[in-house]
C-alpha cells in the first residue's frame, strides 16, 4: 500500500471541497481503524495542523508511522536549538509516542536563512537521541531544495505532485532525490479536491484556467470507465521513485474508495494538464484570486 494517510482535516476544516468541518473523534477512530485493516502504515500530521496530533494521540497510533512538522521558530526565539527540542517533545506528548517516524520542517526556506544551520543540527540532534528515525522538509516548490540541500540532507521529503503540477519530475527533482536514497512523499493528487469537482462547480476565481479544465473534463468524460479519483492517483502512482502519496479524507467511506481506487491503479495516458502558474498550483495563492475575479 502506497497510500498514507493525511490527517489535517483531523484538526482543521481543509481543502476547498471540505463541506463537513472538523472530522470528529469517532469519524477520525473509523478511518485509522479502516486505514489500518487496509495496510497503510504512514499518517502525516504537523504542529501547524489545529489539534491534529492531539486527536491522534486520543485515538492511538502504534500501528502507524508518524510524519509530522515544525513551524518555523517565532521572530524573538532566541534560543533556536531548544525551541526545536520543546516543539518535538510537545509533539511527542501531544501523540502519546516516544518517538517519530519523520520530523519535517514545515517551511523549507528556513534552511536557507540565519538560523538554518542551528535547525539542521537541531534535527540531527533528534535523530541522534532516537526521538526521530527521518529528518527532512516539505516543499512547495522544487526549487527550494536548490538552497535546503547543502544545508541539512533530508531522509524524507514532501512535495506538491499531481496532473497539474509536475514540477518534481520537470525540475530533475523527483530522479535526484530517489538516486540519492531520499524517500519521497507527494501530497495534494487531488489540488485539494478541484480536480474531484464537477465542471459547472469549479469556482469563477479559476476561470483564467478554463481551457484546461475543459481539457480535463472532456478527458474524464470520454473515458467514463475511470473515475477522477482513480484518474489522479493513477499519476503519482505511475511513477516508481514516489514512496508514498499522502491523502486526506473525511470519512471512512472516503478512505475506502482511495484503496479501492488504490489497488486498480495502471499507467494511464492522461491528458497534458502541465502548469507552472504558481496561482493555480499553489493553494496558499487562491484567496488572493477572490479579488482577482
């Protein structure tokens, strides 16, 4: 199972299709019960993520491996090195677990300013201490592994991956870090559910990318014996050097036809969505499209 198991809806209501809010304790025990029975092992968290790590710990996690992130240290730490050691133990504590699969910085840029170098040993501290098996960071951006790498090589990173954004395969990335042992995480198969809507609910604020949602839909409609589900993960699953595509859902049932969608996975030739236009493929951009539209 390559599947991991995203878990911000846990703590947050996430994602522009989200229409329930919060998942609540009993729904958040169902899924882990069911991501259990059907072989995923990685659960993805952060501190950043509301009370995400809390309601992990309340509904236990010792059958999972556990990736979760740090924010970026507040402007008047001044004490970098134990800022990172409070944030993991509270992590920690908050997860019910002595330690941790991955800990990923939340931001990569953080490497690559003043406190970078105090950050990485900070990390690799943890990892000496047994606190943490993986060190690494997540991105938005393959570029911004140009100026991460020479400060702190990562075990682990998570990156942006799907139909529309392609850049860790256009960029070389992708084949760099796998040639380097790196295991690789990609999130957002579904561009946080636009790729799953249906045409006429794709909102106004997108229109300026019109012509490659009607590419998609047209796609998806000649091709009815394949879901969009199972079309978007079929992407990051077609390529090898991807350890694991971290998905997030709502519901049980939600979950059940991402494993279903899953395990039919094949190479598919897909329509070229290819887009570098950071306004689409980096949801951090879309309120700002509000008054653009």
């Amino acid at each position: 199972m390559r599947l991991a198991l995203g878990t911000v809806q846990f703590g947050l209501p996430y994602g522009i299709a989200n229409r329930g809010g919060r998942v609540a304790r009993s729904t958040a025990a169902a899924i882990l019960a069911l991501a259990k029975r059907g072989g995923i092992d990685v659960l993805d968290t952060a501190i950043a993520y509301g009370d995400s790590e809390a309601c992990l710990g309340e509904v236990g996690t010792d059958d999972f491996r556990v990736v979760t992130k740090l924010p970026a240290p507040p402007e008047t730490c001044t004490d970098v090195a134990t800022w990172v050691w409070e944030q993991a133990q509270g992590s920690l504590h908050r997860l019910g677990q002595s330690s941790v699969y991955g800990l990923l910085l939340h931001r990569a840029q953080q490497l690559a300013g003043p406190d970078g170098k105090t950050l990485a040993r900070a990390l690799h501290a943890l990892k000496d201490d047994g606190l943490v098996r993986k060190i690494g960071v997540s991105i938005y951006s393959p570029a911004e592994l140009d100026a991460a790498m020479p400060v702190c090589r990562p075990d682990l990173i998570q990156a942006p991956f799907n139909v529309v954004d392609r850049r860790l395969v256009t960029s070389g990335w992708l084949d760099r870090l796998h040639g380097e042992g790196v295991e690789i995480h990609v999130r957002s198969a579904f561009l946080q559910g636009l790729l799953l809507m249906p045409r006429a609910d794709v909102p106004q604020k997108f229109s300026p990318w019109n012509d490659l949602w009607d590419r998609w839909h047209t796609w998806l409609a000649d091709h009815r014996d394949m879901s969009a589900v199972q079309a978007c993960l079929a992407y990051p699953l077609s390529f090898k050097q991807i350890d694991r595509v971290v998905v997030g859902v709502d519901t049980a049932a939600q979950l059940e036809q991402l494993m279903v969608a899953e395990a039919v996975a094949s190479a598919i030739d897909l329509p070229d969505l290819a887009c570098n236009d950071e306004r689409l493929i980096n949801p951090s951009h879309w309120n700002s499209l509000e008054t653009d539209a």
